[in-house]
C-alpha cells in the first residue's frame, strides 16, 4: 500500500490544551465555539495556532450545554436550537475574518452530532444553515444527514472514528460501556488499516463496507497525542501519510 494520503481530523478547543502537541499531527479541526465548551479566548487562541499549522478549521458547535459537556441530548425547540448554533458559528466565523482564515466546514459535536445524523428535522436545521454559508458538513458515514445533505446540494466529507469502536448499525459503541474507546496503538492501527481498505469489524465481529473523506481522533482523549504520534509512525511505514 503506497501513496495514499488520508485526513484526520480531531475537536479542539474544548479545555484540554493539547492543542500546540497535536496540530502538528493532524490535518484539519473543529473548533468549539461556546455550546459545549470554548469562549472567544480560547477560539482566538485556537484559531491562531491552527493558522500557524496549516490546518483545514471547522466549527463545531453543540447544543448549549456546557454542563454536560454538550453529550446529552436537550430538549430545546427548533428555533431556539437553531439561533444558538447559528450564534455559536457566527462567533467563529467573527475571528476567522479578522484572521483572515476561510471556516472549511462544519462538525457538530456530540450529542448533536449522534442525533442530528437521523434525525430528519434536527438534520434539516444543521444542513440550512451550512447551505447558508456555503461550506462543508463533516457527517457520518451512511446517515440520513449525509443522504440529505446530497439531495440538498450540500457538499459532505464522510467521516469515521479511529478512536471509537463500531455497532453493527454503524452507530458508535455507547461511552457508557467499557469498550467504547480505543485506547490501544496497534488496535487504533488494525482499525485504520480495516477502514483505508474500506470495512469496519464491529464489536460483535461483523465485517461493514465503508467509505470516508475523513477521520477523527477525539481531542479531549487523554492519550490523543501519544496514539496520533504511534499512528503516524505505523502509517508511514506503509506507505500512508496524513494531508
């Protein structure tokens, strides 16, 4: 396997300051900005120093829940949820123009994420607004977001997991069981290696045909950096460098 060059990208901004270690090893990111965690500070901060790294920025906002850490669902009305996303983009998009950076896309976090992937009308409020500013959506792999994102001319990047084990419904394994995380080098590297050659071996052992544009790493996992570093090594040995 030679020449092959993947993306990966990892959420930032979130309070773990790992950043500086890790913009080095990846490609793009996704900012929070202010739902879940992040303040105008740390945005700037961030910003700056993805700039300085060259990588690709996205948001990443959640609903407004700093609380719990924006991985609970909420329960909020359309309009409200819509007005804080928008909020929460707008106030980075505010610094990028000042930085003279373009926003390459949009990542929501967490729970929106998982619950905006199907449901339809959670998805419908996160696709008219990145329509709006006319950029990418990060979005999982197969999910109703993705399909009406395509049908409503939004561009997609399809996106997995390396640091998170796979249902056979290609839903990510709870946090609330012990096997959710992959903690492990070399089981990080068996996983990536199954999905460049497009499958998912499920924790019930089931072999999924996959497809991506785009990887991701969690920033607030406590072993982020040393995974990413051993990953690096791994990949360049066969040929596989990171964009």
């Amino acid at each position: 396997m030679k020449n092959i060059k993947i993306d990966i990208n990892a959420d930032v901004g979130e309070g773990i300051g790992n950043e500086s270690e890790l913009f080095p090893l990846i490609s793009s990111c996704n900012i929070a900005c202010g739902g879940h965690a992040g303040d105008l500070d740390s945005m700037l901060s961030v910003v700056r120093l993805a700039k300085k790294n060259k990588l690709k920025i996205g948001a990443h906002p959640s609903f407004p829940d700093k609380k719990n850490f924006g991985r609970k669902k909420m329960s909020i009305s359309d309009e409200k949820l819509e007005k804080s996303l928008r909020d929460q983009i707008e106030s980075l998009t505010s610094i990028l123009a000042k930085e003279n950076v373009k926003l390459n896309h949009i990542k929501p976090h967490g729970a929106l994420y998982n619950f905006g992937s199907n449901d339809e009308q959670t998805a419908r409020i996160i696709i008219g607004i990145t329509k709006e500013i006319k950029t990418k959506l990060y979005v999982p792999y197969s999910s109703l977001i993705s399909k009406i994102s395509i049908k409503e001319g939004v561009e997609i990047c399809n996106e997995l997991f390396i640091d998170r084990n796979y249902n056979s419904d290609l839903s990510l394994v709870s946090r609330d069981n012990s096997n959710a995380l992959i903690q492990n080098s070399n089981e990080m590297f068996k996983h990536v290696n199954n999905i460049i050659n497009n499958k998912i071996i499920t924790i019930d052992d089931k072999e999924i045909s996959v497809c991506f544009d785009t990887l991701c790493i969690h920033g607030d996992n406590p072993n982020a950096v040393k995974l990413i570093k051993e990953l690096h090594l791994k990949l360049n040995a066969i040929g596989i460098e990171i964009l």
